[in-house]
C-alpha cells in the first residue's frame, strides 16, 4: 500500500455504464481508497454530457471547473476504449477544451538565426512550454486488437501520440501507459486478471 496520500482525478471516456472501462474505473478507484488519505474525484464525460467540440472561443464554465480540477489534482487517470487506434472522441475534445493555452501551457518564442536567408525560408516559431510540471498521467486503455497488431503494425500509435503530442508537450513528469487487448474477445478469468493489476496499480499509488 502506498504512504503518501495523492490527489486523483478519474476521467472515464465510455457512454456504457456497465461496459469493462467502467469496470476498470471501478477496480482502480477501489484500489486507490486502500490509502484512506488519498483524494478522488471522478468525472464521467458521458454520464456528464461534455461536449467535445473546441470553437476557440473563452473556455466556458464547465471547462474551468475542469481547469481547477487538474490544478489541484496531483494524478490524472484516463480509463478509455481504443477506438481506431486513438482515444473516443469525447477524451480526445476534453483535452482540446481543458487543456489550453494560457492555462496548460505557453508559447516561447524560438529563433533560430539571425541570418536573413534563414529567417525567410523558416522564419521564427514558438515552442510549446507546458505548465503542468508537477502532474502525472496514468492511461488505462482497452483494445479489442491484439497486442501485435498495435505494436507491430501500428508502431504503438496509439500511446505514442497521446504521450509525446499532448503529455509530454504539457510538461507532464511521468505518463505510464496500461493497455490491456482483445477485451471483447477474452474469457472472464482473464478479465479478472485485467481487473486485479488495475486494483493494483490504484493501491501502489
């Protein structure tokens, strides 16, 4: 059991309450409490009828109790079904409206020479600098794919872009990565298996 007592929001990406994410949610949340310190909240996008639309206009107030929430939060766990080898929708349009700019991350601007030439065929650039250096990412994902496909075929696409485009970029110390495959497909001992190392993780916490 972990010592430390930690902040953790829960972000669940799947419309079926009785669906195996849920249940995945369920076994990390409980895993979590073994620690009586620890502090969850949880917010189901579906359940919560998010919309995942960015219009690039002023983040409206579900967005900036979101924002508040991620602030004081010291974890943050995506349980979410792989969906053509990305995240649903609705995980995907959450990470657009709350974790924009200024509040998730900034521009610096970069440039590259003083040479003239230069300056015309590239010209300067901002870099993004997050400002969430003190958060942690725990993805928990279910695949109805087979690990090779994912890995092989796929080059690990799916955790590969979330990680380094969106994570990293938001300054993120750690994002670890729990995908589980061929969940439609399995028999229920291995699903209980499945359900076991997320108990884990969440006590380990």
């Amino acid at each position: 059991m972990a010592e430390s007592n930690k902040k953790i929001l829960l972000v669940i990406g799947h419309p079926k309450k009785d669906s195996f994410c849920h249940a995945l949610a369920d076994s990390f949340t409980q895993g979590a409490k073994e620690n009586n310190n620890n502090q969850i909240k949880i917010i189901d996008l579906y359940k919560e009828k998010f919309n995942p639309v960015y219009d690039l206009e002023e983040d409206a107030p579900d967005v900036v109790k979101y924002q508040e929430m991620v602030t004081e939060s010291d974890i943050i766990t995506f349980v979410y079904p792989t969906w053509w080898f990305r995240a649903p929708a609705i995980i995907e349009g959450w990470i657009d409206r709350v974790m924009t700019t200024p509040y998730a991350y900034t521009f610096k601007k970069f440039k590259i020479t003083e040479t003239e030439l230069v300056e015309k065929l590239v010209g300067n650039f901002g870099r993004p600098i997050g400002k969430l250096k003190d958060k942690k990412a725990i993805i928990i994902q279910t695949y109805g794919s087979p690990q090779f496909a994912t890995r092989l075929w796929f080059f690990n696409l799916p955790i590969r872009r979330i990680k380094r485009g969106c994570f990293n970029v938001l300054g993120f110390k750690k994002t670890k990565f729990y995908p589980f495959f061929q969940v439609p497909f399995v028999d229920e001992n291995k699903r209980l298996k499945m359900l076991k190392k997320v108990f884990k993780i969440g006590s380990k916490i």
